[in-house]
C-alpha cells in the first residue's frame, strides 16, 4: 500500500484562489445591476389579473393585420365605441354571464350615446387571459371572426372588465360599426 500524502502547504492557497474567483464573479454580477426584466408585448399580457386593461394600439394593430391579410381597409379605434364597449362588458362581469347580441342591446346604447352607423356587429365572449388568445378565439369562430372581418366596417371599440370571483376572470367586448 503505497502512502497517501497531502501537500498542505498547497490547500490553503488553492482555496484563497478559488474563494477569490468566486467573490469576484460575484461582484462582477452584481455590478452589472438587476436582471434585465424580460418584455411581453401588449397583446400577450394578462387581462384575468386585476389592474390590467386591454391595449387598444396593439389590439386594432393586430385586427387590422388581420383585415389586410383578407384585403379589408383598417378599422379606426373610436372613443366612443370604447366606451359603449366597456359599458357592456362591465354589465357582463356584474351579472357573471356572456350577453348575446340580443341581450345587449347595444342599438340603444349606441343610439344614446350619439354614435351614428348603418349597422353595427360586436363579439362577446369571456375567459381569454389575453388579447391574443381573445383573438384566436375569435378567428375561429365563424360569427366572431365575421364581426372583425365585416368589409363595411370602419370604426372599432373594445374593452375587457376583470370579474375576480368570476369562473372566467375577464370578460369581452369588442364593437365594430358600419357608417350610414
């Protein structure tokens, strides 16, 4: 058996190098200040967490892609319409229940709130955490996806109501207008 032998004489100074190696890229971390915080657009943020509201720049951005992709003219985002939007989509949250075009109506709420149009279409729906999910929704729903393509339409409103003690969370409404 041959002998086992440890150089002292060599730990104590591996150890202070490897100590030192590890404060110092430590402190190189620390010096370049917080982790950077990762950046997610608009239309893929959250809405089922309170505080949060629909992004209308990123949302008419995407619907009008959409629109030109199917050879449609873009939708303007119009105040007005928002805000008949967010009318409808608090009653929605309040009662806990997706209104159908019907239940809504959106003839007189529009009629009062001085917005002129030939016709009108909206999409009602609940439990998209996001826009684009919301959207996806709406793509593949014939009667939704009709509304965001309607070739007369001209003028759009959206807005989302956040319901916490809600099964769906979020709640939408998304209003296009035809002019007369």
């Amino acid at each position: 058996m041959t002998p086992r032998f440890r150089d002292t004489a060599m730990v104590a100074p591996l150890r202070i190098v490897s100590l030192s190696l590890l404060l110092a890229a430590g402190l190189a971390a620390c010096s370049r200040g917080p982790a950077p915080v990762e950046h997610v657009p608009p239309f893929y943020q959250r809405l089922d967490i309170g505080g949060r509201s629909v992004d209308p720049a990123s949302s008419l951005s995407m619907i009008n892609q959409y629109r030109a992709n199917n050879g449609l003219q873009p939708l303007i985002w119009d105040q007005g319409l928002a805000r008949v939007a967010q009318a409808e989509v608090d009653q929605m949250a309040a009662a806990d229940r997706v209104h159908s075009t019907a239940d809504a109506g959106l003839d007189r709420q529009l009629q009062g709130a001085g917005i002129g149009y030939a016709s009108f279409l909206a999409n009602f729906s609940a439990g998209y955490r996001t826009f684009a999910e919301a959207f996806s929704g709406w793509r593949e729903s014939k009667q939704h996806n009709a509304t965001m393509l309607a070739a007369k339409a001209s003028r759009v409103g959206l807005a989302t109501a956040y319901a916490p003690n809600s099964k769906y969370k979020i709640f939408w409404t998304l209003v296009v207008v035809e002019p007369r």
